[in-house]
C-alpha cells in the first residue's frame, strides 16, 4: 500500500494536518475575578499544550479521608463523591487547566497551576460546606442543666488550675490554630454552658433589647443557680437571646476541656447540641466567642439548595450570601418555619453558628440569605462556590502539598529551552558532519518528529511537564538513534558492492526489527510509569511515549519516503554521500 510515494506523501501530509490542528490556537474560557471581585467567564486564543505545575508554577495537593474523628461507613464511596464536589468546586473556582483525579483506592490528587493565593485554594477544596437551619433551645434545657454539671465536676475534683494544665499538655502536643488547641483537636464543635449566676446579679455584658416573649422566657432561666458558684458558672455569661451563650476568648479552651469530659456529656440535655459562632463579639473591652444551644435535629439542611450568589449588603456594607432552594426544599422550608414563627432560628455552616441567629418573623419559601458578619466580598464568594458545588462526604485531610513559585517555573522553563536547544543542535551537527546528505533527510524528518510529538501531546490534552521535557529530549536522541541504525545498515550494503538502490531498500528492512525490538521495551518501561506514577513521573511516562512513537513514524517512514523522493528524481545515481 505504502510503496507508492503518492501514498506515503498523503499520509505524512494528514499526520502534519492533524498536528497543526491540535496545535492550532482556539478560544478558552476560564473565570476570573472582575474588578469588583465578582467572578466572570474570560476568553482568550491559545495553544491548546498544558503547562504543568513545574513550568508555570501553582500548587500540588494529595488529599485522603480525615477518620480521625470517626470511621466513614464506604471509604470508596466517598472518596468518589468527594471527588466529583472537587472537581466541581475548581471549575468554579475559575483555575486555567487543573488536574483532579483519583490515585489508587483511597487518595484524591490535585494540581492547580498558575494559583497566586495557595492558602485560599487549599481552605475551597478541604470546606466540608455543610449546611444547617436549625432551632434554638427556647425552652432553656441546657441552661437548667448547668447546676447537675457543676456537682458532677466538683465531685470528681476539677478545678480551672488542673484544667489549664490539661490544656496547655494538649496545646503543647498540637499544632498552632486559630483558636485554641483543644477546639482544633475536637473539630471545632464543642458544648458550651452559661453564667446563670453573673446574668442574674446583673452582669450579663450582652444584655440587649428583647420581645417580650423571649424576656419572660430568659427571667425564668436566668434565676436558676443564681446563687451557686459553680466552676462553669463562674467561667461563661448568659447571651443576649434564648439559646445563646458567651464564653470569654481566654477561657475558651478551659471550658472546652471541661465540656469534652465524658461525665459531663453525660449530663448534657437530650437533643440539645452546642455550636460555636464563627466571630467572635466585643462587649466593652472584653471579646466574647458566642456559642448557641441549638435543636439537634436540624429543620432542613443544604441538600435542597441550589444556587448560591455572593453580593455586598447595601444597608450594612457587609458581605451576605443569596441562596436559592429547590422547589421541594421551598416546600420544606416554608412548613418548618411556619411552625417557627416569634423563635429564633440558625444557619449552621460546617457546624459554626453564621452570623447572629435571625428571629423568624414569618414563613420562608425558596430563597434567603446568609450574612456574613466582617467577612469580605472573596470569602463570601468562596462561601457561595462550595455550597453550590455540595458538601463532602467526610472531611479531608492533606496527606502531600508541594507549592512552586511563578519565577521558579519561569526558571525552569528557560533552562529546559536551553537545554532543548543545545541538544537539538548538537544532534543536527553530529548527523550533518557524520552521515552528511543522509544526515540532512533524517533532520528534516526530525522536524516533522517534533511537530508530530507536541501534537500529540496537544490532542490527548496532556500536561506538560519539566521530565516530560526530559522525556521529549532523550525521545530526541532515540529517533536520530534509529537513523543511525538505518544508515549504519545502508553502509554496510554499499560496501558489499550493491547498488543505491537496492543498499538503501536492505538497510530500511533489517535494521526495522532492531529499531521495534528497541523502542517496544522503551514503550514498556514508560507504561509501568505511567500506570504506577504520579505527577511528575506520568507527564515523562506520556511525553517519551508519544515521543517514541514519532520517532518511529519519522525515522521508519518519513525518511524512506524522503529517500524515494530523492532516488525518484536521481534516476542513474551511483554513489550516495552517506
């Protein structure tokens, strides 16, 4: 079929065809922050070859199941939901090219090139984003609970010195976080209890403007242990509504102690759960972290919704977050705060209390929003990204992260052209000097070797990376090696007395099985790379794949065809500069 140099010139001709329109510049969308830091879709023109982490710079994350606070029920199950919310959530977060896949059974890998702020990229894809509405605790049962707890911790010896030492052995062995070690140790989401006893004495710090339903209700609560002097009485305040508490910030990790204690959950309401706000509040010159005795069974939770939008509050200048629910969570909503209305009701994110619980003042259907406190217009918008993209399974912890600068990938990338280029032109010099008209064909077919190799890697949208320049420039040296072999082959007829002819038809023949045998055990060794590797390793694997299989087209087939061409036109050539 390919004896035909009219066949073998079409064929080169498709394959150059196909290359150029992998390579060909097109139109990308990808989003971008605006200039009011709204995200928005932003097209550009460019070659479709992926620039890895290495070349470009950005951040490498492995992630695996956090079951440090529990086993999860089907590890597989949700490791494949955990990665569909990632994969969700990137695209959202508008990264250029991002890899996010699955590696092996149990771990999640993602590369996000290019990203300027790698603290923020790591908080959007490990936010577990689970979404609450629920109830606070009017009828005050956690507050009444309050008494039982101190006797049960004054009988077993606790006192707020044998505490602190607790927690400062804990802080000791922990890593820094922003609140205390403790709280980060428990997952953030600890109980918390009330001063009974300073709110009736007429100390409370955040004694605000009540209806008066809540004031009677609060009166009631307020009285009890009034009198007492308990060590968790002494330690928190009662709050400006029912079900709120207020924990001075340097007790907070005492009193997380104290409330961890198994005797004390014991001792803690049924059906009652307490969540941290996510600030804390200034009362005076004192800070207060708020925490909120809430229903545990939540009235709906974030499955229903649907669409999420950040925008800045134009009355309070603060950041809120619109969302939307499905009409079957619409349904659901407006039933359960009818049943609500005069209580107050709220929004639980990955556990922390956002914002103050809002008083329901009628029935709510499909809509509502989220306010944000202090946060900015980025973390609101963050905060809308993943409640969009849906909530993880489990939480996921970082196993490996490794983060490259821009100028480091700069770097790199001058260095591999360097490289490349030196390569090139030593390779070219060496077959010119060495195999000269024949050297001058095989450089000409390595021409058409690269275009082949980075069209390739443009059509099956692979990445590359600085080994897959290495791969691509040892892939380099294979192809010309393969030439060598061929003319290596061609001299050794010629000098047994056979014509061009028939010299250059025997060398192409039995140098094929060499050249086979040589690059199939090549392709073999860079498939188990692939296959087994990660990251860096699998963009050499593709690249010196693809590579070795260019350079088998260009050297078996292209320059052939580039010697039928010549010995076509030189029909009574006699000597061949070799």
């Amino acid at each position: 079929m390919f004896d035909s140099i009219r066949a073998r010139l079409v064929v080169i001709g498709v394959l150059v065809g196909l290359s150029v329109w992998a390579l060909w510049p097109r139109s990308i969308t990808t989003r971008v922050p605006g200039p009011d830091g709204v995200m928005r879709d932003s097209t550009e023109r460019r070659i479709n070859l992926k620039r890895g982490l290495d070349l470009q710079g950005g951040i490498h994350l492995a992630l695996e199941l956090d079951q440090s606070r529990g086993a999860v029920a089907n590890p597989a199950d949700a490791i494949d939901r955990a990665l569909k919310v990632i994969r969700t959530r990137i695209d959202e977060f508008g990264v250029a090219e991002p890899l996010v896949q699955k590696l092996g059974t149990s771990r999640i890998v993602v590369e996000l090139p290019g990203i300027s702020d790698p603290a923020r990229a790591k908080e959007i894809v490990q936010r577990s984003a689970f979404l609450e509405f629920m109830m606070t605790d009017k009828e005050n049962l956690f507050r009444q609970a309050i008494p039982a707890i101190d006797r049960a911790l004054a009988a077993a010896g606790v006192t707020e010195r044998s505490i602190g030492r607790q927690v400062a052995d804990s802080a000791a062995g922990a890593p820094a976080a922003p609140t205390s070690a403790v709280e980060d140790i428990l997952g953030g989401v600890l109980p918390r209890a009330a001063d009974t006893a300073q709110a009736a004495a007429g100390r409370d710090p955040t004694r605000n403007r009540r209806d008066t339903a809540s004031a009677r209700r609060d009166s009631a609560a307020d009285t009890v242990g009034a009198n007492a002097n308990g060590l968790l009485q002494q330690l928190l305040f009662g709050g400006g509504m029912v079900g709120q508490f207020l924990v001075p910030e340097e007790k907070v990790p005492t009193v997380a102690a104290i409330l961890a204690r198994p005797d004390v959950q014991r001792l803690l309401p049924r059906g009652i759960v307490m969540r941290w706000g996510s600030e804390p509040l200034s009362r005076g010159a004192r800070a207060f972290r708020p925490v909120y005795a809430l229903v545990e069974r939540p009235i709906m939770t974030g499955e229903y919704l649907t669409n999420a939008q950040a925008r800045i509050d134009q009355l309070t200048s603060g950041a809120v977050v619109d969302f939307q629910l499905s009409r079957r969570g619409g349904r659901v909503f407006e039933r359960e705060t009818g049943r609500h209305i005069g209580d107050y009701m709220a929004i639980v994110l990955d556990q922390k209390v956002q914002s103050q619980p809002p008083v329901i003042r009628g029935q709510i259907a499909s809509r509502g929003q989220i306010e944000l406190g202090n946060s900015n217009l980025q973390d609101a918008q963050d905060l809308a990204l993943v409640l969009k993209a849906g909530s993880l399974p489990a939480p996921l912890q970082i196993v490996e992260e490794s983060t490259v600068g821009p100028s480091l990938g700069a770097d790199s990338i001058e260095k591999a052209t360097v490289a490349g280029i030196v390569s090139v032109v030593l390779i070219v010099a060496i077959m010119v000097l060495y195999y000269r008209f024949a050297g001058l064909l095989a450089v000409a077919a390595l021409g058409l070797y690269v275009l082949f190799t980075f069209g390739g890697l443009a059509a099956l949208s692979a990445t590359l990376t600085l080994p897959g320049a290495a791969g691509f420039i040892l892939s380099v040296g294979m192809a010309v090696d393969a030439n060598v072999l061929i003319f290596e082959r061609i001299r050794e007829e010629l000098a047994l007395g056979k014509s061009v002819r028939l010299a250059v038809d025997a060398g192409f023949k039995m140098a094929l099985n060499a050249i086979v045998d040589s690059n199939v055990t090549t392709i073999l060794t860079a498939a188990f790379l692939f296959q087994f590797g990660t990251g860096p390793v699998k963009g050499f694997a593709v690249t010196l794949i693809l590579g070795i299989l260019a350079s088998m087209v260009t050297a078996v087939f292209v320059t052939r065809t580039f010697f039928m061409l010549y010995l076509a036109r030189k029909q009574q050539v006699q000597t061949l500069s070799i």
